[in-house]
C-alpha cells in the first residue's frame, strides 16, 4: 500500500533536491549532467527510505523517458543537418544575404523579429535556431556583438514564433490538455504575449543597436571568405522552402528535417560532381569542419553532426529520468494537489498554476511535462471559480512552454546551449521574452485584464453533465 506523503515531507525533499542542482550547477559550475545524477541518487535515497518497492525506480525512470524518446531523436537529425546544410551551403548563403538585407545598426531587434514571423510559419523553435538562427549568430560574431545577446534574440524570436503558431506542437497540447479551442487559446495569448513582444523588442533595441563603427571592410572579408569556399546560390535557399512546405502541410518534424538532410546532401553531392560515403558519413556523425583560413569563419562553421548532440541527449536522459522518480515518488503530485485545494480566487489559482509549471521545468527539465502536469491539476479548479480554459491554457504556455529555454538541465535550455555554444546562463538574461511572458501574466491575473470568464449558463451545463 502506497504510503501518504505530507506536503511538508515533500516540499523539503523538493527543496534540497533544487538546492543541490542549483549550487551544483550555477556557483560551483559542475556538469549539470553529473549535478542531475547526484539529485536522481538523492531522490533514490528517499525512495529506499520511504521503503518504496524497488520495481518504483524502473517504472519512474521509464516513466519519466517516455515523453523525451522523439526530442532526443530530433536532436540527432539536428546536429546532422546543421552539418550538411553548412557543406551544401545553406547556412552560409543565409549569412550572405543576411549581411546584404538586415540593418548593421539594428540588427539584434531585426533577428528577434525576423526569428519570430519564420517560427509563426515552421511552428517549432527548435527548427528555426537550428537553421536561420545558426545564421544569424554567425553574422552578429562578425559584427562584433555580444553572442549570448544575440542568441537571446533569436531565441525570444522563435519562442515567440513557436507560442503563437497554430502548428505548434505545445501551443496544440496546452489548449488540448484543457479542452480549449486552438484558435481561441492562441487568441486568448495575446494579452501576455504581445506586450512582452513589444517590450522584449524595445530592449533588443536599446541593447543591441551597434553604436561603434563597424568595420564593413571585415564583413566584407567574410562575405568573400564564404563567397570563394561555399557554395553561395539561390538555390541554397530550396531547402528553406522546403521546410515551410512540410510546416504548411503539418509533416512531422522528423520527417521534415530527415527530408532535409537527404536534399542538402543531393546538392552535396551535385556541387561535388560525385559521392563519397565515408567522407559524408564523417560530416553526418562528427560534424563540417571548416578549412576556408579565416579564423573567425572557420570558428564559426565548424559545427554540426551527431556526435555534437551527445551532451544534450545525455542531459535528457538523465534529467527526464530524475523527472519520473520524482513524480513516481509522489513527490510532485503531493505539492500540486495540495496548494490547489487551498486556493479560492482567480489570481490565486493563476499565480499558482504559473510558477507551478515553472517548477515542473526546473524539477522535471520536460517541456511538454510542465504543461500536462499542472494542466490536469488545475483544470476542475479553474471550472469550480468559473475561469474560462483558455486562462488556464494561456498560463501553461507562459510558464511552462517558454521557460524552458531558461533552464540550464532543461531539453530546450540544453539544446540552445549545445547549439550556439554559449552556456544557459550566460544567455538567459537576454531571453527577453521568456523572461517577461510570466510577468504579464502575473499582471493580467492581478488586474482581471484578459481573464476571460465563463458564462453561468455554461457553467450550470457543465456541472449538470458532471452530475449525470
């Protein structure tokens, strides 16, 4: 029989685990990979003396797996394509035009704008850093910009993206999760997600306007380094295209990027003039390595492959998997079940579903996990004060969706570090937009603006289905 919990049990459990990981990681700076096993030990521990059946940790670890099994695999065939499409010459002719079309002056605030309309096509933030967005890092380091600010551009541009498109895999499971109409739920986001957009896009602005004479004579240099090594065409753009074909037509993402990675490699192997296995098996498994003789290009270029995701894939596993003992345990059920029964108003139960899937993030690292969980807790109390479920939906997405790019044991925190290379907390202060989403949904809840309530008639109707 399955022993009770106490809250205050659970929460102090909670607490030294979140302790551990956070001194671990940010003061000490140790791996969070060997931070997240010393916690899932911690959390073993409990279980031995909590006297949990043995069988509990398999289940939990499975468990917790489970949901991490397609992100993992994404994140392979990205580190491949990332690869091919700087070989094929994708990435490189994206860096040309760039140069050509985007403002020196304002180029952060034009990246997070650009970053956001292509993520509201894809659907998928991951997709868009992965591909324009590696392109438009490598400008901003020619530039002279700071990296984590311009990774904190393109990421808030994508999230942003991502939030708000009907083709978004987590926009679609927070309206799901609650029973809300998409349409309606991406509408009901606005009153939080356009006001840290605009706020997000004054900071850009005032941070990222680059003041200082910018030596053109070096983006040039670049410019003709990538000109005279890479294959600069406009049909390097096919693939680009491609991937908003397979968004429009809602092809799942691992076909969409496998589907990528073969066409970059037919144009490979056409640039070539012929095909070599094992040299493109090298550049799929450990990455493009660039040999143009300019540091700074080669810097930059010499990225991608399988092999580049392994820390990241690492990471997963064992954070999913401190995820599931977690909620095996009882843990984290323990903590949400009980504040939910205490709480009475619609700010109250708003704040607190917010910071709930906030902490899901940083307990679990699981994106989807920090929606669904919170998601199922709160939804019968949200009916029971009359709030509509697109309140609860919008609230899932604005602190369980973007915050975990935030999160340095995070999937997506995880794969935008493994990506661009700069370390999640050096680019967390920039991620604007993640940063402010919870802010104004902590101002709606407070102010009554954008909550939207449900008729009395449909809350009598819902009550007397729920009686029969």
């Amino acid at each position: 029989m399955k022993k009770k919990i106490s809250l205050l049990e659970a929460s102090i459990v909670l607490i030294i685990i979140l302790l551990s990981i956070s001194v671990g990681v940010i003061a000490l700076k140790i791996s969070p990979n060997v931070v997240v096993l010393f916690a899932i030990a911690i959390t073993m521990g409990y279980m031995a003396i909590k006297r949990m059946p043995l069988e509990r940790i398999n289940e939990g670890i499975v468990r917790g797996l489970k949901p991490g099994i397609i992100p993992i695999f994404i994140f392979l065939l990205v580190g491949a394509l990332i690869a091919v499409w700087i070989q094929a010459g994708i990435i490189p002719t994206l860096m040309v035009v760039g140069f050509k079309l985007l403002s020196v002056k304002w180029f952060v605030p034009s990246v997070f704008i650009v970053c956001a309309v292509v993520g509201s096509a894809v659907g998928s933030a991951f997709t868009v850093m992965s591909t324009v967005g590696i392109a438009f890092f490598g400008i901003g380091a020619t530039l002279g910009l700071n990296p984590a600010l311009v990774v904190g551009a393109i990421a808030s541009g994508s999230i942003f993206g991502d939030k708000m498109s009907p083709l978004s895999e987590s926009t679609n499971l927070a309206s799901a999760v609650v029973g809300a109409d998409l349409f309606d739920h991406i509408k009901n986001m606005m009153w939080s997600t356009i006001p840290a957009f605009v706020v997000s896009l004054i900071l850009f602005a005032v941070l990222g306007t680059n003041t200082q004479a910018t030596q053109l004579g070096d983006v040039q240099e670049v410019i003709n380094v990538l000109e005279a090594n890479f294959n600069i065409s406009v049909w390097a753009l096919v693939p680009i295209v491609l991937m908003l074909v397979c968004a429009w037509k809602k092809v799942p993402a691992i076909v969409t990027i496998l589907l990528n990675v073969v066409v970059a490699v037919v144009m490979i192997i056409i640039q070539q003039g012929g095909f070599n296995p094992v040299e493109m098996a090298s550049v799929i498994e450990n990455g493009f390595v660039s040999h143009t003789g300019h540091e700074q290009v080669d810097l930059l270029l010499t990225r991608g492959g399988i092999n580049s995701m392994t820390f990241t894939v690492l990471l997963i596993i064992l954070t999913l998997s401190l995820g599931g003992l977690l909620m095996k345990a009882g843990l984290v059920s323990t903590v949400i079940d009980a504040v939910a029964r205490k709480l009475t108003s619609s700010a109250q139960l708003i704040i607190v579903s917010l910071f709930s899937s906030i902490g899901i993030n940083i307990f679990v690292g699981e994106q989807l996990l920090s929606v669904i969980l919170p998601g199922d807790a709160f939804k019968n109390e949200f009916k029971r004060v009359g709030l509509a479920p697109v309140v609860l939906s919008r609230t899932l997405e604005d602190g369980g969706t973007v915050i975990n790019y935030l999160i340095p044991w995070g999937i997506a925190g995880s794969f935008v570090a493994g990506t661009f290379g700069v370390p999640t907390i050096e680019y967390l202060p920039f991620v604007f937009f993640s940063l402010l989403s919870p802010v104004f949904s902590i101002v709606s809840a407070v102010t009554g603006i954008g909550v939207k309530h449900v008729e009395p008639e449909i809350m009598v109707r819902e009550t007397s289905v729920s009686h029969n």
